[in-house]
C-alpha cells in the first residue's frame, strides 16, 4: 500500500472524474485538476466565490461548480480550459445544483425549493419543474440515465413525477399514499422506485416504472420508522434500516420481508467473527531523551498503534443510550452499504457507533462485527471486491474482507485524521479526506493475500 | 333352740330382700370357716339347714358373737358355768342393730344408685354434647379449608392482576415515550417550517422593497453538444409515444430476465427434489429383507413407488411444468421422506431395546453389518460411476484430436464471426474517432468564431469611431458597391443567426467560416479585411448599414458575446 503526499482541499471536495483518469479538487475558490496516478496539476480553475458543490458530468468533459451563497453556477470544460459557462440564479436564490445523466444539462432548486430550474448546455431551451419537494432525497436518476424521479407536493398531499431526461418529458404523475413523503430512489435495474415515508410513519411504497403501485411495506406503527434505505446492486433485495435498530430485507418477488437483523447489544450464539480494535501505546522513554527524539516521539503520541484482535463470544458491545428528548436521535441504523458482488451488507446502528456490522447475504447471518475504539464516520464497499474500507476520524484506516481485518497506519505529518473513505471507480485506490487536507492511498495488486499479516 | 332357729329364718327373709348383700354376706361367710352349700340365686334365702343344724349350734353361735362383735355389737351369749347361754336381750339388740345397719345400708344403696343413675344421666348428656362438639368441629374445619382454598384462588388471581397491571404500566409508559418522541419531531419539523417561513417573508419583503430584480441569467462562451451526438428533437406526439414504448420495453425486459432467472431455478430445485426421492428410495430398499412386519407393505409401496418413478420421469421429461406432474413429485417424496422418517424411528426404538436387552446383541450387529455392507455397496458403486466419467471426460477431450475437421469446422464458423466481429470494431472506433475529431473540431470553430466575433465588434468599435471621426458625406457612386456590401452583410448576419437555432448546422456552416476565410467567396462570409475596405468606401452608407448593425446587435444580444 502506498500513501501519496498530503495536499490541501475544503468543503471536502474531492472527487474522481466517471471513467477515472482524474481527481479534481477544491480548494477556497479554485479547482485543481489532477491526473490520478501522478498527481500532477492538470487545470487550475478560478471561480467566484468559495465553491459549496463540486461535482463531474456524466461524460468527465465538464465540472459543476456551485456557489450556493451568491447563486452561482460555474461549468468548467476539461478539453477547451477556455470555455466557460456561468449560470446566475439571480435573486431567486440557489439550494443546490447537480448534473443531469447526460452531462448537459444541469438542474438548480431555488431557494425554499420553488422551483427546480433545467439548464440545458446544448440549446437555449430552459425548464421548470414546479412545487419540488424538501426533503432527504426528493430527486432520484436511474442508474442507465434514463428517468428521473421528482417528489413533488402540492395542497398538502405528494406526488412523484416521472420525466424523461432525453428531453424532460413528464411521463407520469401520480400520487403518493405517503403522510409525508420523505426520499424516493430508483432499483438499480430501473424498473422500481422506492418511496418511502417521513421517520413518524413507517412506510415503504414500491412503484413500478409506469406508475403502478407493487407494494407497501409497514413494520409497525407509532414509533419512530425508517432512517435509512438501500437497494442491493443486483435489484433483488431492499434493505431497510429503521430507528428500531433492525435491519428488515424484502425480497424483489414477493416484496415480503425475507428476514430481519438485529443489532443486540450482547453477541452470542452466533458463527460471526468479532475483530475488536486493541490500542497499542507506545512506551515513552525516560527522561534522558534528546530534544529530537522528543519530537519524533511526539507525532507517533499520537499516532499509537493499534491491530485487530478476534474476540471469543460472548461479546458485550458498547452502547450509548441516546437522549431521546431530542429530534432525530441517535438511535437506528443510518448507514447501510451493499457490496457490488451483492454478497454482503454492511451496517452502522447509531447505539452502538464504534461498531460496524457485516452480514452474509447467502445465508442471511451475520458475517463479523468490527468494534473501534472511536465512533465509525464513514465506510465505503471497493466497487470491484468485497472489501470495506472505514475510518472512524483518527489516522488510520481499516480495511475488512472476508480474508480478514487489517488497521493501517497512515503515514502523514502534523495529525491527519480521517473523516471519509472513497474508493477509486477501479477499487485500486482509495481517497482520504481529513478536515482540510486530502490523502491518497495506492493500493497493491494481490493486496488480499497482504491483509492477513496483521490478525486474521 | 328353737327360738334361735326361729331368729335366724326371720334374719335370713330380712335379709332376702336385698339380693347381692347375700351374696357379700355369703362371700363373706365362704372365706371364713364354715362351709356352707349356697345355691346359685342371690335373691334365695338359703335354707336354716344350711348355716345351723343341731350339730354346730355352738360352733354357730361362736361364729355370731365373733361377727358381731367385728361390728362392735354386744355379744350374743355369754359364757356361764353350764356351757354358752344365748342373752335374749343382746341377740335382740343385735338383730335390731343388724335392722339398722340394713337400714342403712338399704339407704346408701339407694343413694349410690340415685348418684349413679345421676351420673349415667351426666355421661349421656356430657357423650351427646361431645358428639354435637365433634360436629361443630369438623364442620369448622370444613369450612376452614374451604375458605383457605378460596384465599388461594384470590391470591393467584391477585398475582395475575399485579401481573397485568404491570404489562398495562409497561404499555402505557411505552407509549408515552412514543408520543413523547413523535411529538419532539413535529415540534423539530414544525420549528423548521416556521424557521423557514419566516426567511420566505423576509425574501418577498426584500423583494417588495427593492424593485431591482436580480433575474436569472446565463452566459455560456459557445452551446456545446450533446454527449451522443445527435440532435435533439421537438416534442411531439411521435416522442411521447417513443417514451412510453420504451418505458414498457425495459419493463418487459425486467420481467422476462427475471421469469427467466425463476424457470431455471424452478428446473435446478426439481431436479434436487428428484435427486433427493431416488437417494431416499435406494436407502429404503435394502431394507426389505430384514423388516419382517412391514414387508407386504414394503413391497407394495416400493412398487408403487418405482411405478412412480417411472412415470414421473417420462412425464417430467415431457411437461416440466405440468401441475399434475409437479403435485406427483411432491406426493412421491412425502410419501418417501414419510417412510424414511418411520424406519429411523424403528431404528431408534431398537437402538434403545439394544441398550435394555443385553442378549440382544446379535441383532442390532446384524443391522449394522447389513448397513456397512450396503454403504460399502454404494462407496463402489460411486467409484465406477466416476471412474466412466473420468473415462468420458477423457475421450472428450481426447476425441479433437481424431475428429479434426468437425472441429476446424467450428472454428471456421467462429472465425468467420470473429473477423466480422473484428471489423465492425474496427469501423465503430473508426466512427468514433471521427466523431471526436469532429466534436473537437466544432468546439475550436466554436472557439475561434468567438474570437472571431470579438474581432468583429473591436473593427466595428473602430469603424464606427472612425466613421464619427470622418463625417462627410458622399455621393451615389457607391449606391452598387453599398447593395453589394449590404447583401453580403446581410448574408453574413443569416449565416451569423442561423447557427444560434441548430448546432448542428453551426457545425457545418462554422467549419465552412474556419474554412472560408482563405476563400473569401463574396455570397458567403466577408473576411474582416473585405468588410473594412467596404466600409471605407461607403462611408456615407453607414446608417443603412449602422441599422443592420443595430439589427445584428440586438439578435447577437441574446447570445451575450464577450471578449475574453
């Protein structure tokens, strides 16, 4: 594994261009342009005001850079540094500013969502799209590019629109049985949308692509419902993590729920592994150190050193009771991630934040439980293997597959603390991003075999 | 004599009267020393003859004075010189004494049985309230463990209630955190609408305040096209129509894959239930000679269960998905799993006979020999099984090298495919690249017409300053050169316009202009140098020519040009 030298960004901007010759970042109000193997500056480009929204289009030609405060837009040609383009909200404002699949056109929502604005980049044809929803997610694309999903709400009821993106025909319209409809999202095969309710209904709404409803899944009533949702790569399960702490999957036949999975707070009984992280201190030597040996010392401080150790069942994992006063508690699962050979699901309950879950989707159990020593921010599958990477806000990085767990060290200066984890689209490497400074890890072809040195 | 005979008769009628005093009397006299016959009747006075005869008068009359004097009488005779003489007066003293003591004694007698009668009456009347008393007990008691028994009963359901007081409390303090939960949220939500509210009031009394409405604008150095290549087209019915054929297409598409993906799952799980009824129908049969019971029954079922078979298998091969034929496997392999399940129940109860019986070891060996001999059977039978497919495998893969041409044969075929294949690659990249060229291309014409558009406006800017310089006016010689001029303005203002509408029309017409201003063809694009030497002969034209400028201007307007 090879780390590459620290550079600056903010906002935590960094992302790598669709067919993954590229890393561009953002730094105060200018976009930096890398190629991804060297590192190497490519374009440098200078935009208005502090960038809020980076994103790459479709095609990797263009970059988006929104400004949410001044109401700008500002496109940035890879092949033509010349060109420019800039899209001024004016004093309607600007929420937020994303891509259409085809990398042409870009789509504004307005301040207090009133209106989403469709730009196009090839024509001077412009769309509106009135009466947006807010909320978690109200715009979903179909992984081919095809369709959009659009929450809308109208006299106090809501409504999902369907639109063509070729040329943002409405193709269907319909109305939502939900109270207050709270993200919708696409199947990856397309051919279903999700809808599912606010946290204080739980309810989940399948939709076929012409509009029909398939299904609707209810767990249970009165408490808090649906924190997190996620679609497995191949369309045949849907994973819904609730407030709960249960992970409930349906099954793309029957829509029916196949099994539920727990987060218990004591684990036994179980053929799971359970990798706990140990911290390994490093001894501070005595008082007749020199002033160098000093310094040096002081950065491995706070760099201890830490490995994974296989715990024997029974295990208590730690909780943390939430303050349940308060609105969105820190209670349920949040994040779910499928693996892209669908094989595996790996889940975080907000209980016990320092624990990651990993279940076996063959045979529906849990795989292995992964305690840190600090609370987990962020995990993220290889698009290629099955292999998790997540950081949990320290210097290090962790790494699971099915082989086995390994913690890695990451060697920058002056205290670089991981706060998320992306993977490369080849899955051969890896993009950290610390609060003001962004790190790239190369990983080694035959890096599965490597993983077992540390504890398997 | 006589009298004391007389005396004695009298004293022995007193005396009849009360019988047992005779009988003590009598009892009496039978311990001291004269013998005397009694009869058996208490009630009879004995006879003179019995106590006194002439014999013993003296032997009696001692005896009397002995007696009567024991009872502290006087003596009935005293002795005198002629032998004993009876003293009349003592002897009627003594009998009246004896009256008394009968007397007396009569009167005690009646006394104690007064006092006995009394006492039995107690006895009666102390037995009968003992048994009333032994009553009320039991009764009590009764009653006592009955009402323990009801105590009981209250205090289980007494618990029961506790109990579900406790589930209700649960319940109810369960739900209250609910509604507690539920009602942070909308208080959350609500604080955010109201938040949100109040930051839209703001916005439109901003906005109503200053008039100076900040529109949307967008300024873009050159359209670009689109990722595919092609050209975007109008909205019609056709495309609406085209959207929703396509929309039902991938709907089918899904569908078909995954009606699909269940058939052949539905095939690999009949031929695993197959599998499984062939295994449990050969673990079965072996053991029809040693069952003894079940044997008729056994080879009936097995019978019919090979009848089964068979038919299954032909009808299988036919109808995979025929009902029928899918209700028959499922029976079939009930029926078998149900047998299975039967023989291992025997087996373990005989295992557990084994266990108590000691001298039946011989049978469960048997068993177990035929067990291991049929397994042995098996293992074999799955070693040749694998042997002839190693066999096959290997005349498979040996079989190419005898067969040649059948296999050039396929690899023409293929090849064939491949070299089409290979060409259509290869004009696609070819395609492709041209495209990119060509989009490369149309983005530097874009570019460079840019540029060029902003030379346009510095020699405009120019011209019209010089044109405010040099203000003289001229004659008509022009007036051909001017329309000249003005055609070829105006034609270059079309070629201008016309780009704005399609791009794919900028392309041709643009690279046409890269291409053209070597050529400088007068219909077409003036070059800057031809539209200058114009303009500086015709002076004097420039406010037909200042309105077509004005008239370009406000269709460029919209395009927003700016030099970079």
């Amino acid at each position: 594994m090879n780390f590459s030298e620290v550079f600056k960004q903010s906002n935590q901007l960094c992302r790598v261009s669709p067919d993954g010759k590229y890393l561009a970042t953002c730094v105060q109000y200018r976009l930096v342009v890398r190629d991804v193997n060297t590192l190497q500056i490519l374009h440098l480009y200078t935009c208005l005001d502090q960038i809020v929204h980076m994103e790459w289009s479709s095609d990797s030609l263009f970059i988006l850079c929104a400004m949410y405060k001044r109401g700008l837009v500002q496109v940035w040609s890879l092949e033509q540094p010349d060109w420019y383009c800039k899209i001024d909200e004016g004093s309607i404002g600007l929420v937020s500013s994303r891509w259409s699949p085809d990398g042409r056109h870009i789509l504004n929502t307005t301040e207090f969502h009133l209106r989403v604005t469709v730009w196009s980049l090839c024509t001077k044809a412009v769309s509106y799209i009135k009466y947006p929803k807010a909320c978690q997610k109200g715009i979903d694309f179909s992984r081919d590019g095809c369709y959009m999903a659009l929450a809308e709400r109208r006299d106090c009821r809501d409504y999902v629109s369907v639109f063509v993106c070729d040329d943002w025909h409405l193709l269907r319209h319909f109305e939502t049985e939900t109270q207050d409809l709270a993200g919708v999202e696409w199947s990856p095969n397309g051919c279903v949308l999700a809808v599912w309710d606010s946290c204080l209904e739980y309810k989940v709404l399948l939709y076929s692509l012409d509009g029909r409803l398939l299904s609707t899944f209810s767990a249970y009533e009165w408490s808090l419902g649906i924190k997190s949702l996620a679609w497995s790569p191949s369309s045949q399960f849907l994973a819904i993590g609730s407030y709960d702490g249960k992970v409930r999957i349906l099954n793309h036949i029957t829509w029916k729920k196949v099994t539920e999975f727990d987060h218990p707070a004591s684990i036994n009984n179980t053929k799971a592994v359970v990798y706990k992280e140990v911290e390994r201190k490093p001894v501070v030597g005595s008082a007749d150190l020199s002033i160098q040996q000093h310094i040096t010392m002081g950065s491995t401080l706070f760099n201890t050193q830490s490995k994974y150790e296989i715990c024997p069942l029974p295990v208590q994992v730690p909780v943390v009771k939430p303050d349940l006063d308060r609105a969105n508690p820190k209670v349920g699962v949040s994040s779910m991630a499928f693996s892209s050979d669908n094989r595996y699901l790996a889940t975080k309950n907000d209980n016990m934040a320092c624990v990651v879950w990993v279940w076996d989707m063959q045979r529906l159990g849990l795989l292995a439980v992964l305690e840190q020593t600090s609370a987990v921010r962020c995990f993220q599958w290889d698009p290629r293997r099955p292999r998790l990477a997540l950081c949990t806000g320290n210097a290090k990085l962790y790494l699971w597959s099915p082989a086995g767990c390994v913690s890695v060290q990451v060697p920058a200066e002056g205290g670089f603390q991981v706060q998320s984890v992306t993977w490369h689209c080849s899955g051969d490497s890896l993009i950290l991003l610390g609060k003001e400074q962004l790190c790239l890890c190369y990983m080694e072809v035959g890096e599965e075999e490597e993983e077992d040195d540390d504890v398997k | 004599m006589g009298v004391f005979m007389h005396l004695c008769r009298t004293t022995n009628q007193i005396l009849s009267k009360s019988g047992y005093r005779m009988s003590s009397l009598r009892q009496y006299s039978q311990s001291s020393v004269l013998p005397l016959p009694m009869t058996r009747n208490p009630y009879t006075m004995p006879t003179i003859s019995a106590f006194c005869t002439e014999d013993n008068v003296s032997e009696c009359i001692s005896y009397i004075n002995r007696e009567v004097s024991s009872l502290g009488f006087p003596l009935l005779c005293t002795e005198s010189n002629n032998g004993p003489e009876l003293n009349l007066v003592a002897v009627l003293n003594n009998v009246y004494n004896l009256l008394q003591l009968h007397r007396r004694c009569l009167q005690t007698v009646e006394d104690i049985e007064v006092e006995q009668v009394k006492s039995n009456s107690n006895m009666d009347y102390l037995q009968l309230s003992n048994t009333r008393l032994k009553d009320q007990l039991e009764l009590s008691k009764r009653e006592n463990t009955g009402l323990l028994e009801r105590e009981r009963q209250l205090q289980l359901k007494v618990k029961s209630l506790h109990n579900c007081l406790k589930n209700e409390k649960e319940e109810v303090q369960k739900l209250q955190s609910i509604i507690a939960s539920r009602a942070t949220q909308y208080n959350h939500d609500m604080k955010r609408k109201e938040r949100e509210f109040g930051k839209l009031k703001e916005r439109l009394n901003q906005l109503l305040i200053d008039k100076k409405d900040k529109k949307q604008t967008f300024e873009v150095l050159n359209y670009v096209g689109r990722s595919d290549g092609k050209r975007s087209l109008w909205k019609t019915g056709k495309t609406e129509a085209r959207h929703e054929g396509e929309m039902y297409k991938t709907l089918l598409n899904d569908y078909d894959s995954r009606h699909k993906d269940l058939l052949m799952e539905n095939a690999e799980l009949k031929k695993v239930l197959q599998q499984m009824k062939r295994d449990m129908v050969t673990i079965l049969s072996p053991r029809k000679p040693s069952q003894s019971g079940e044997k008729h029954d056994d080879s009936l079922e097995q019978t019919s269960s090979e009848e089964d078979e068979v038919c299954d298998s032909s009808r299988e091969s036919l109808e995979l998905s025929c009902e029928h034929a899918r209700e028959q496997l499922t029976n079939s392999i009930r029926q078998q799993w149900r047998r299975l399940k039967s023989h291992v129940e025997r087996l373990d109860s005989q295992a557990s006979l084994v266990g108590e019986r000691a001298n039946m070891n011989a049978i469960p060996k048997e068993v177990h020999e035929e067990e291991m001999d049929r397994l042995k059977l098996e293992i074999q039978q799955y070693k040749d099984f694998i042997h002839t497919q190693q066999q096959l495998l290997q005349q498979q893969l040996n079989s190419p090298c005898d067969d040649e041409t059948a296999s050039l044969l396929n690899d023409c075929y293929m090849q064939e495919e491949k070299e089409r294949l290979k060409e259509d690659w290869k004009s696609f990249e070819e395609k492709r690249k041209n495209f990119e060229a060509e989009r490369r291309n149309f983005t530097e014409a874009a570019i460079r017409l840019s540029h060029e558009r902003k030379a346009f406006e510095e020699d405009r800017a120019t011209w019209l300053k010089h044109q405010f310089l040099n203000l003289t006016p001229f004659g008509d010689q022009m007036k051909p050169q001017m329309s000249k001029s003005q055609s070829a303005l105006s034609g270059w203002a079309e070629s201008e316009v016309r780009p704005m509408s399609t791009p794919a029309k900028l392309n041709k017409s643009l690279s046409h202009t890269a291409f053209s201003t070597s050529r400088a063809s007068p219909a077409k694009t003036p070059s800057t140098a031809d539209l200058y030497r114009t303009h500086r002969l015709i002076p004097e034209k420039r406010y037909p020519t200042h309105d077509l400028d004005i008239h370009n201007r406000s269709k460029l307007q919209s395009i927003h040009i700016h030099g970079r």
